[in-house]
C-alpha cells in the first residue's frame, strides 16, 4: 500500500474548490468523492454494530456467568447503548481533533466548514442530527414498520424517503448530503503526502551520454512530462521499458549498448522539465503534446 | 550529468528544511501534544506558514515537480485549518454554551418557540374536549403503543394505579430508557424535519398535543385529572419544553429555508441550523433531567401537591434561566 500512497494522481477539476486564505493564495482544495464518502459511512457503521456486538458478548458472559435471567437489564443496555452510539458517535469524533470520525479517518477526509472558517460544534451537531432523518429513520421504518403495517404504499413511499436523501449527494455540485446543507459543512480529501525525493537529483551512470536536441524535448507538455513522473515513481520494470520504447520511438532515439530503460527515462524526464520550466517562466504553459 | 542547473530543484532545496520544520509542528499540534511544542517553534510557526504559502505560489508558477506542489498543498492546508481554526478547549465551549450560547439561541429564537408552544397549546385543548365528549376519541388520538393498559376500558382503580403505584406490571427501567430513547429521537426528528419547510415538524408538535390533551381527558373523565396533570407535570415542564423548543429550532430551519430574506438559500439554511443545534443540544441536556426527573423524583414523589410544586418550580426555573436578559451581565463582566 505505502508503494500506491505514494503515486501522486491528480487533481480532478471536478472536485477542486477554491479556498483563498487571508494571505491571498488559494489552497485549492479537493472534495471528497462520493466513494469515499459511503466508504467511510460503512465502516463507521461497522464499527458501531461491533461495539453493539462486544457489549452484548460481555454481558452475556456475565449473565450466564452469575446465572440470573435478566432480561430488563439487557434490554435498558441496549437501547441506551443503540441510542447514545447512533446520536454521538459522529458528533463526538467529528467536533473532536481530527473533525473526522474513525471511517472517514482511515479513507483520508475531514469535515469543513464550507465558508472556510473554523468548524463549530452547532454545525457538527446538525449535520449529524440530519442523519437521523437521513438515514435511521428510513432504515428503522423499512426494517420494522413496513412489516406490520404491512401497506405497500407506505412501503414504498418509506423506500423513496430513502433513495431521495441516500443519492443526494449524487445530484449536486458539491456532493452535499441534507446535513452538510443544513450545517454549512462539506467534506474534504485530507490526504497527507510526504515529499518524495526530487527527480532530477538522480545520478546517473557516466559512460552513458544523454543529449537530447531541443526538436527530442519538444515532443511533449506538462501532462505527459506528469505522467512519466508517476511511472517512474511507481518503478515497475516493465512499465518503464514499455514507456522509455514508446519515447525512443517517438524521438528517433538511438538505444545505445549500455542505456538502461530507467536511466534514459530520468534523463528524459530532467530534460524535459527544464525545458517546460524554462518556458514557464517566459510565460508559456505547454499543456500536453497536442499543445503548440 | 545531475541537471543542477535545474532552477526549481534549487529552489527546493533551499526552503525545504523549513517546509519539514513546519510539518513536524503541524504533525504534533494534529496529534494532541501540543505541550512538546517549544516557544521557540511557536513563534517560529506564523513565519514558516507564510513562508510555506509564498512557496506553494513559487512552485505551481516554476515547478513541474508534481510531488512538491501537491505536498505543499496539503502542507499549507493542514496549517491553514490549524492556524485560523481557533480551537477552545473543551471546558471552556462547555462553559461557553451553558452560560452565553445556549440563553441566546433560546432568546433569538422566541418567535418560533411561541408558536411551537401555540401548536401544542391548541391541540391538546381541542383534544381534550374531543375526549371529553366522546370517550372513544381517545382511540383515534392516542398512538396504540404510548396507551397501553391506560385506555376508557381500563377500571378506574387501575388508572388510579398507574398514577401512584410506580412500577406494578411493566418493568419500570426499561420503560424510562426507552423513553427517554423515544423523546430525544421524536426532539431530533422535530428538529431535523424543519428541512421540508416546517410542516412535518408542525406534525409531530400537534400529535405531542393530543396524546397529552386525551391523557388528562382519559383521567379526568373518571375525576382523576387533577392527579394525571400532576403526575405529567412533575417531569412534563422540562420534557414538554425541551419538545416545544426542538420545535422552535425545527421551525427556525424550515423558515430560513422558506423565506431566506437577502441570503442564498444554502446559506441562510446553514445559518438557521447552527442556531438550531445550539438550542437542540440545550433540549438534549433538558431532557435527560426529564428523564431523571420522570425515573426517580415521580416514583419516589407521590403527592400531587409536592408534584405540581416540584413541576412548577422547574419550570420558573427554566424560564429565568433560559429568558432572563442578561446584557447587563455582559457589560459587567467587560470592564
């Protein structure tokens, strides 16, 4: 897993939302999928229905431990137990330091607040009161209330409930549920890269000579020049000489005795990118190879 | 052959320590310990996050080094919600909300709260005379569940037992967990149902009205009425209150969102929700006292008298609590 952490994607322009701090500069940050989103749902709710799952365990092994039948106890545990879980759980750890609870945690977002400001509790607090209209409600009703009204409008009217607010954070801009409406909150990608080593900084063999001419530079923009750094990064053997066959070919590039796949494409790479940077600064901004 | 004349290799090389320095403050600020945070760092950490800033404008206009301009951004970022997310510390938001947020939110909102009271006020006075008129009204009023034995077939001696007796037949801890489960989701559903523009809620504070109208009707019917208000009293000023202002908080949202005045509609709906949600914790906190009141003082409290007196006296509490201006209070404590 560290190996795919470590390839950078990129930014999809969909989910890129512009965060201007007092400074000036625009953090452009990214907004969390929808995957990842339902993902991180799932495993909280996981993680509740285990809680449920060891408390009941413990008391029973307690109970057929002491011998005694109690029910009412078992019952008084389980509905404090279901109801203090299903109202603060989110609340607790999303007001806590991390503004994400422990599935949202491990898929790498956070609650924000969408003005950019700091997050409060109220807004925590009614994002994930929604979620009982949301969510258990809709839930409680098509698990055990459509059984005993046994009607089908009702049934179906309660499955509608549950579609309309489970896909509406699929049919909105910023992939908004009810809560995030009514809490001024939305939720972003928080992923935490570390600085991967510069590139260009590699040293290569000397009794390899690698000139390109400016016309071997040209074949290529910033897009492709971001492509063959994350295939590089990656370091899959056969990708690279695939890729550096493909380069060689498409520059007329002579493959000498002694060339390694990898070293060429880290040649080609630094060349390539102070070309493009050097344009850079004279204001051009080659985007792809189709870019002239 | 390493391209040192690279000139954004250079420039990261350059500032890199200091970008690492700012992480590893950042990553001990994230991870709670703030206390291993020297002074030095503190002070050095405003500096750094600009520093870190102006080298994220540098890089995305001269660096193609995807890895560094993506760090910096999720560098800049975390810093970003670190710095100008003032955090309190717990207590002191506790505080904060009991003596300062909770008050204003329930004053702001008072409109709503009137006429979320209004609603319940109205149907359980047409309730009860529909019950007093016709006893079998009680049938169509009262949900099937919330009744149970206490209904116009059940002996008057019964009745007379449900009110004085404590736990008799339903086992009496389970019933109170569940509904104290039962009230705080019917104050969240209130709440969080003002989305759909207030109707829903208006609902729920209407059905509240009835079951309560044709529950005193039921007892008063047999000359016990004075006793059923009683024993509703006692944990009923705190739990009914705690309602009509989950009401209040469920109609402030379906307005804002109705009639937003000069905001967007999403963010007059945010705004009403934060401000819903503070009075909505206040209505958590209101009815768990409620439930204490309704598990222990009613059972262990048989006088009606006392009863009305200990219902009564919360709800004067309440009401100096939560409406008492308090601007004085704030110039004051401001010299």
């Amino acid at each position: 897993m560290s190996q795919a952490s470590r390839v950078t994607n990129y930014k999809e322009p969909a989910l890129t939302r512009s965060l201007v701090t007092p400074e000036g500069v625009d953090l452009r940050i990214q907004l969390a999928d929808t995957g990842a989103r339902f993902g991180a749902f799932f495993i909280d709710m996981a993680i509740i229905g285990a809680v449920i799952f060891l408390v009941f365990i413990v008391y029973g092994i307690i109970f057929a431990a002491s011998g005694q039948s109690d029910s009412e106890i078992g019952a008084v545990l389980f509905t404090m137990l279901w109801f203090f879980l299903r109202s603060f759980y989110f609340t607790a750890f999303e007001i806590g330091r991390y503004a994400a609870t422990p599935g949202k945690l491990l898929l790498k977002i956070r609650v924000t607040s969408r003005d950019g400001g700091r997050l409060t509790a109220p807004a925590v607090f009614s994002r994930n009161a929604m979620r009982e209209l949301e969510f258990f409600l809709p839930l409680q009703f098509l698990l055990f209330g459509g059984l005993t009204e046994s009607s089908g409008w009702l049934y179906l009217a309660g499955t509608i409930w549950f579609c309309v607010f489970l896909f509406f954070p699929l049919f909105n801009r910023d992939n908004l549920r009810a809560g995030d409406i009514v809490g001024g909150t939305w939720v972003l990608r928080a992923p935490k890269p570390i600085l991967a080593k510069d590139l260009s900084d590699k040293v290569l063999p000397d009794n390899v000579e690698f000139d390109f001419t400016p016309e071997q530079l040209k074949a290529y923009g910033i897009h492709e020049l971001h492509v063959l750094e994350d295939v590089i990064r990656n370091n899959d053997l056969a990708t690279i000489v695939a890729v550096a066959d493909r380069i060689r070919a498409k520059i007329g590039w002579e493959k000498g005795a002694k060339e390694k796949s990898r070293d060429f494409l880290s040649a080609y790479y630094s060349g390539l990118r102070k070309m493009l940077e050097t344009q850079m600064v004279f204001g051009k901004r080659r985007k792809d190879k189709f870019d002239v | 052959m390493s391209e040192a004349g690279l000139k954004s290799s250079r420039f990261r090389k350059e500032r890199e320590k200091s970008w690492r320095q700012l992480e590893r403050i950042i990553k001990k600020m994230e991870s709670g310990n703030s206390r291993s945070i020297s002074d030095q760092e503190m002070i050095a950490l405003p500096g750094l996050y600009r520093s870190a800033l102006s080298s994220l404008s540098v890089a995305r206009a001269t660096s193609l080094d995807q890895s560094v301009v993506q760090y910096l951004e999720s560098l800049s970022t975390r810093a970003y919600f670190i710095l100008y997310g003032t955090r309190t510390s717990l207590a002191k938001r506790i505080g904060g909300f009991f003596v300062r947020d909770w008050p204003n939110a329930a004053q702001d909102l008072w409109k709503e709260t009137v006429a979320s009271f209004l609603v319940i006020a109205v149907f359980t006075v047409i309730s009860y005379v529909l019950v007093m008129t016709n006893i079998d009204w009680f049938y169509s009023l009262m949900p099937g569940a919330m009744g149970e034995m206490r209904n116009p077939a059940a002996s008057t001696e019964y009745l007379r037992g449900t009110l004085f007796d404590g736990s008799s037949d339903d086992s009496l801890s389970s019933f109170s967990a569940f509904l104290m489960s039962h009230n705080s989701k019917v104050a969240i559903m209130a709440f969080a149902l003002g989305f759909a523009f207030c109707i829903p809620t208006a609902f729920f504070m209407a059905m509240t009205g009835c079951m309560l109208g044709s529950f005193v009707a039921l007892f008063a019917d047999r000359g016990l009425g004075v006793e059923a208000a009683g024993w509703l009293f006692i944990h009923g000023t705190t739990e009914i209150g705690a309602i009509i202002l989950a009401g209040a908080a469920g109609f402030h949202i379906g307005l804002s969102l109705a009639f937003p005045k000069d905001k967007p509609r999403l963010e007059s709906a945010s705004a009403a929700g934060r401000k819903g949600a503070v009075l909505m914790a206040g209505v958590v906190v209101m009815l768990i006292i409620a439930g204490l009141l309704e598990g222990f003082a009613r059972q262990l409290v048989k006088s009606t008298q006392l009863r009305y007196t200990i219902g009564g006296g919360m709800l004067f509490l309440w009401c100096i609590y939560l409406y008492l201006p308090r601007d004085r209070f704030k110039f004051r404590s401001k010299p």
